[in-house]
C-alpha cells in the first residue's frame, strides 16, 4: 500500500489530538491565524479602558458659543468692537462685532454643567460627559479640517482613526467589518474620511447608508452556506498557492480577507442590523419608528447593536457636506440640526449604560471647527469657520463624567486654560483603547507614520 502524499503543516495540525497535544494544536492555530488575518484580533500595548469607540461628527462646524461653552459676557458686550486676528483663513487684524447667542443656556445635572436649550436631551445625561471646551485644529477649511479630524493631517489623505484602530487591534468578529461608517452621505473631504490610504485595504471603513435598504447587497443565503464554504475554501487554497509563488502581497491579503468576510456578513450583518427584536421602550428612547431604516435615531441604534457584537469602530456622520452645520447665513439652522440629534445621542448615552457597556465602549461627539463668536456686521445672523476655539466631548471609556476641561476667554475666542488639539484628542482616544499612539505606527515611503504624526499627548488630566 503506497503511502498518500505528504501532510502540509495545517494538515498535520489539524488531525493531530489528544491531551497536551491537542492544546498546543489551539495555540498553534491561533499563532498562525492571527499571522495570516490582519483582522485577527489582538492586544494592545497596555490594558485597555474600552473595547470599542463610538465617534459622532457633526459636520459643518458646530457653533460652541451657540451649544457647551457659554459666555454671558458675549450676550453682555453684543455688538461691541473687538479686534480677531485671523478672519476666512487669513491671518491680520480685523475688526469685528461680537455676536451674542439667540438660545439661553443652563446648568444641568450634579455637575452643573452649562448647556445650552439646543440640546434639552443631551443635557440630560451631561453628568456622564466629559467637555473639551479649548479644543483647536490646524486650518479653518472644512475639507482641510474634516480630514484632520478623521485622519490627523489637513494637508494629505492618510489613514483614517478607524483604520489604525483596526489595525491596531485587529476586530473581535470575523463576521462584520471591524470599522463601519453609517451616514447618509460623506462629509467634507469625502470618502478620504474613512479611507485606509497606505494600511492594507481590509481596515477602511464600510459605508452603510440608511434608507429603505442599508444592506442591499448583503443577502442572507442559509441554503447555499455549505456550497459558498466550498468555493471560498477553494478560492482560498488557489490564493493561498500564488501567494506562496509570488510572495507576500497585501492586495491579495485583504482580497482574500474580503471575501472571507463577506461570507460570514451574509449570516451576520442581516442579524446585527435587524431592529424586530428591540423593545418598544428602546425604539421610542432613540426615536425610531418600528420597521424604519432611517435617521440619526436608527444610526444611534445601529451602533450600540453593532459595538454588541464586537465591531471595534463604528463613526457616525449626521449630514452630509450639503446639508450641515455650516450656518454662514444664519443660525436657525442650528436649531433644525441640534434637533435632528440631540434625543437620538442623550439615547445612545443613556442605553449603553444601562446595559453596562459605556464603561468599555468609548464614546466621542466632534466637529471640524467651531465658529465665529464674531462677525462683519453687528447684526449678522450667522456665524463664519472659526478653527481657533471648539468644543468636544467624550463619555465613557474611562473618561472622567461630568468635567468640563479647558476654558476659553470671555468671548469664546481662544482658548486659554486646558487646551486640547485634534492630535491630543486622537492621542487620548487610541490610549484609552489600550494603544500607544506613538507606537502605533507603519512603514511607507521610507518612513513611519502614525495618526498623530509626529505630535499629540494623551489628555490625562480627563482620564478616570
């Protein structure tokens, strides 16, 4: 009897078994999975506060004046002179009109924290946030800032935050993207946002719009599953060869990983995204109507059920470049827009934590810049791009509930106490994650890149 051909190295491992045999197979495989997927998950550089980040970007640029950080004396000296030194991306001296805000703001919950009435539900849950009320970014443009704000540089695509969490941690589901992206449209600066640029291809961010079908072309296929495992075990075995012939290849790597996760999606996706199992109480908390696949509600839904199941990021986008924040004519629009978000967030915030999932999943709320507490005319009703002075907030995570960090001056201006760059903010958000953010790092180009460039300090002085 002739003996088969040879066993490959899986093979032998596969069969092998029995006793201190049959561990060492587990942690055998597991080594060479995690080698072989990119997406496998694995440790950070030190314990992590959260599992999973949730980022909120309101895009347009969110007036702070108008909604955390108030100044009574903006209402006090409205209409008076004051001299800004920079004005529409120009740096000078221009002298312009102190705006006051149209919506009053109050105190709330037992940290007494400053709110404006935009926000009636948010204001609700204040005591589990904690306000960034000196941030400030690099440029005044929406495409430059939308992109730092994502990616950490205003001049050049690059990875986006999503992408280095991914690839910093690999995802906890190989079923479901570990970075998805629910928005109805792209913000400025388009789908750079949530673009991998030099990191393999498996960890940018899979868009799913809402709308009558989110998942069109996912389609659950229970009675072809063992068929479908065949032809992607074959299609695997054949790319598996010509790796082998032609070296390593990331393009091939993150092929084969997308059609691997593409499988598993057809089971798994249709599940996470499936509302009939939530409780009426839950769908009236964040505004959903029963069936419906639309809205800020739905998205805010979407993404505590999808950090659930292990997705490690999930960025939610509110509008589109179109139709958001950026209220140069007048502020109402504001109002419309605040509307549109604030029960949906306040439900998000409270639903994670009564589930006891805030403490491990990292909430952020941001926004490219801030606005002008300032303008051309004494009664201007709107608000121009104001990079200098923003706000932004976290809860959750390991973060410090109900702070405010940082203060800016009398007029919203500048930031004079606590200030936080966007680089400080990714810093803290990739720390609280358990990763290093100046360890977190790949080669391209002859050098290493990491999100925070070569700046950015972890904001300790939020951290719980």
């Amino acid at each position: 009897m002739h003996p088969g051909p040879p066993l490959s190295r899986r093979e032998w491992l596969q069969r092998a078994h029995g006793g201190c045999g049959a561990l060492a197979l587990a942690a055998l495989l597991r080594d060479e999975a995690a080698a072989r997927d990119p997406l496998a998950a694995h440790p950070g550089h030190h314990p992590a506060r959260a599992d999973a980040v949730i980022f909120l970007f309101a895009t347009g640029g969110v007036s702070h004046v108008d909604t955390f950080d108030h100044k009574p004396l903006l209402d006090r000296d409205h209409g008076k002179t004051i001299t800004a030194s920079r004005w529409l991306n120009q740096s000078g001296a221009y002298e312009r009109f102190l705006i006051r805000s149209r919506w009053g703001f109050r105190r709330h919950g037992s940290s007494g924290t400053w709110v404006s009435e935009l926000f009636p539900h948010v204001a609700g849950v204040v005591d589990d946030l904690c306000l960034l009320n000196a941030m400030h970014c690099d440029s005044d443009g929406h495409d430059k800032a939308t992109l730092a704000a994502h990616t950490g540089s205003a001049q050049f695509a690059r990875p986006s935050l999503g992408s280095w969490v991914s690839y910093g941690l690999g995802s906890e589901n190989a079923n479901l993207p570990s970075f998805l992206v629910l928005a109805p449209a792209a913000p400025y600066a388009g789908a750079q946002t949530w673009g991998s640029d030099f990191l393999p291809a498996c960890h940018q961010g899979t868009h799913v719009v809402p709308g009558p079908e989110p998942l069109a072309n996912v389609r659950p296929r229970v009675a072809a599953a063992d068929m479908q495992a065949l032809e992607l075990d074959l299609l695997a075995r054949r790319n598996r060869r010509h790796r082998e012939r032609a070296g390593a290849d990331a393009g091939l790597d993150a092929r084969i990983r997308s059609f691997e996760t593409a499988f598993g999606m057809q089971r798994a996706a249709p599940e996470a995204f499936d509302c009939s199992g939530e409780t009426a109480e839950t769908l009236a908390l964040y505004g959903v109507e029963p069936g419906s696949t639309a809205g800020f509600g739905w998205q805010c839904l979407m993404a505590r059920r999808l950090v659930e199941r292990g997705v490690r990021c999930v960025e939610l986008i509110d509008v589109g470049s179109s139709n958001n924040w950026d209220s140069h004519a007048t502020m109402t629009d504001h109002e419309r827009l605040a509307g549109n978000v604030d029960r949906p967030i306040a439900a998000l915030v409270t639903d994670l934590k009564r589930r006891g999932i805030l403490e491990r999943t990292l909430v952020v709320w941001t926004t490219e810049f801030g606005r002008t507490p300032f303008n051309q005319t004494r009664d201007h009703a709107g608000r121009e791009h104001h990079n200098l002075c923003f706000t932004s907030w976290l809860a959750g995570g390991g973060v410090r509930a109900g702070l405010v960090h940082g203060r800016s001056d009398d007029h919203g201006i500048l930031p004079v106490e606590g200030a936080v760059h966007t680089h400080d903010l990714h810093a803290t958000i990739l720390h609280q994650l358990g990763i290093d953010h100046e360890r977190l790092t790949f080669r391209h180009a002859g050098r290493d890149f990491r999100l925070t460039d070569v700046a950015g300090r972890v904001v300790r002085e939020i951290l719980a």
